[in-house]
C-alpha cells in the first residue's frame, strides 16, 4: 500500500487535536430521536395523502424504467463518487487507488445513511487515519470539501434552472443559494477575520476550524474549478434518476425536465436536515409538494415518486455495500479501543 505523501512531510497529529468519541447513549437517543420524528412525518403526511393510493401507484410503477433509474443511481453513488472523493485526497497529497477509494466508499455507505446527518462519513477519515496515515481531521476536511462540492454542484442548476424557466419559482430557489453559496462564499473571502473570532472564543476552536478547511485551503484554483466541475457531472443523476422515475410512476401531465432544475436541488438541500435519516421523511413530502406547486399530480403518485427516489438514490446502495461492510470495519480498529486515536 502506498502511504500518503503528506504524512511523510507532517508529523502526526497528537491526540489531543481529536475530540473523543460521543458516549454510545447519546449516539443511540440521537438515532431514536431522528427515527421518531421520521415517523412523526409520515404520520402527518399520510392524514392528507392516500396511503392506498401511494402504494397503488408504486405497484403500477414501470419496473424497466425503474430498473433503468437504479443502474443510473448506482453508477453515480459508487463508481463516479469514489473517484471524486480519491481526487480531492489526491489534492491533499494522499495517494488513494481508485480500487481502494470504491472499497471504501461501498463499505462504508450502510453505515454513512443510516447515521443522523451522515456523520457515518467519519468512518472514512478513521479507514485513512489508519491504513493511509492520513490524520484524522485532514482526512475529515476532505469530506467537508466533498459535501461543500455536492452542495455547490447541485445549487449550480437553481442558478440554471431559475432564467430558464419564465415562470414563477419557489422562493427557497431563492434563500437556498444564497445560505448555501453566497454566504458561505463571503465567509470564506473574510476567512482570516472569521478565524481571529474563533481565536478570541477558544484556540482550539480555530485549530479545529481552519484543519476542517485545510483542504480547501491548499489546492489550487484550478483543481478546485475541476473537482466542480465534475461534482455538476456527479449530481446530474439525480435529476435524472428524479426524472425517469416521475416517468414510471405515470405522474401527470407528462414531468418537463426543466422543472428538475428547480424541485431536485430544493429537494435534496431539504433532505440533508440533521434530524432525517437519509432525508427519509423529508424528501417524499418535499418532491409531492414541489411537484404540486408547478401542476404535476396527482398528490399520491407524487408521494410515490419521492418514494422511489429514497429507495434508489440511498436504500439501493445501502444493499449494495453491505457484504462490503464487514471487511470495511475489519480494517478500521474501532474507535472504542483507543477511543483518543479514532473519534466516531
């Protein structure tokens, strides 16, 4: 295994840098309390919607179509989401094969979305912590650039969606670019003020915050235009995975692409609230709502549509990494056992 270049340059980080890991009741009420308000809004969704009708619609489904849309998914969330994350680690100075960046991602996905807010993505930075010598918040910033990246890709189709469309749009196509792009982008431009604050509040504070930005920091203009540029590519399959499956479920009139530009990325930004397992129970109301908004229906096969898309676009690769996982946590020594080496 070739060890990362960095780590022959770098020291490794002392223990104290790392926070230790949350006690395992914490972990499980925080899980209880995401799968309790999951429940909680399907309840109330389902007062309003037929739950009849939704499962009718999702057995009259078209199985090619969504056969179709689970090959998209599939391709995107492991082969091309692997070699975007291997790329960014390449940024940093970590030589990670393509072979083993897939190995990792497809263990570690049963684990990173059934995790409150994917904090399973941690289990990443432990792998490369400890098989790549990666320290453990340079291999956490790498994530950080990844979801920043997704983030930004899939906030690139509001910004085409919104002149394209000649209609009026939701106004979270409006606030969501600027919490999510305009405002992070003025942080990041007065970075060095925003790091003094966090200096006069508590040292550790800063550390913490500018070795979660330190990959960020360190590549160039041009592999950060490029990592966009594919992050676009990486989110462009779930507009059409969203698209293929309003087709299948029959959703009425016939769904025009371009709304996609709109109803994913309000959608997917929505889905990615802390308290939501995968977004389950978030996204399904969301895609019937926003479908509802621009004449798409009716409201139950809407709902199953948001259905289908949790079950492709997370359960499928859920399933597909599970008999990865235990050769996954084989190579990771728990954090448990050295609980100041390997946060969770």
């Amino acid at each position: 295994m070739v060890p990362c270049s960095l780590c022959e340059r770098m020291p490794a980080e002392p223990n104290t840098s790392q926070p230790s890991p949350p006690r395992p009741e914490r972990k499980l009420g925080r899980i209880l309390l995401t799968v309790a308000v999951t429940v909680a809004v399907f309840w109330l969704v389902f007062r309003k919607v037929d739950a009849r009708k939704t499962l009718d619609a999702l057995k009259s489904s078209d199985p090619g179509l969504v056969a179709l849309a689970i090959l998209v998914s599939l391709v995107a969330n492991t082969l091309i989401g692997a070699d975007k994350w291997r790329r960014i680690l390449h940024g940093m100075g970590c030589w990670l094969s393509f072979r083993e960046a897939l190995f990792i991602r497809l263990g570690c996905a049963p684990i990173r979305f059934t995790f409150p807010a994917k904090s399973g993505e941690l289990f990443k930075a432990i792998y490369v912590q400890q098989n790549q010598g990666l320290p453990f918040l340079r291999g956490a910033s790498s994530l950080v650039v990844d979801k920043l990246l997704n983030m930004w890709g899939m906030l690139f189709f509001l910004f085409v969606g919104i002149p394209f469309l000649g209609e009026k749009v939701p106004m979270s196509a409006v606030v969501l670019p600027v919490l999510f792009v305009v405002l992070p982008m003025l942080l990041w431009m007065l970075r060095r003020h925003v790091y003094a604050v966090l200096g006069k509040l508590h040292g550790r504070v800063r550390s913490l915050a500018e070795q979660l930005l330190s990959a960020f920091e360190e590549m160039s203009t041009a592999r950060k235009i490029g990592l966009f540029a594919y992050s676009v590519l990486f989110q462009v399959s779930e507009l059409v995975t969203s698209y293929i499956l309003a087709y299948a479920v029959g959703i009425e009139p016939s769904v025009e692409f371009r709304h996609m530009f709109i109803i994913v990325p309000i959608v997917v930004v929505l889905a990615s609230a802390p308290w939501a397992i995968s977004g389950i129970g978030v996204r399904e109301p969301s895609i019937a709502g926003l479908f509802y908004f621009y004449g798409y229906g009716p409201l139950e096969k809407s709902m199953a549509v948001g259905i289908l898309v949790s079950a492709v676009e997370y359960v499928c690769p859920i399933l597909v990494g599970l008999p990865f996982m235990p050769p996954f946590l084989k190579r990771i020594d728990i954090a448990w056992r050295k609980p100041n080496e390997a946060p969770l």
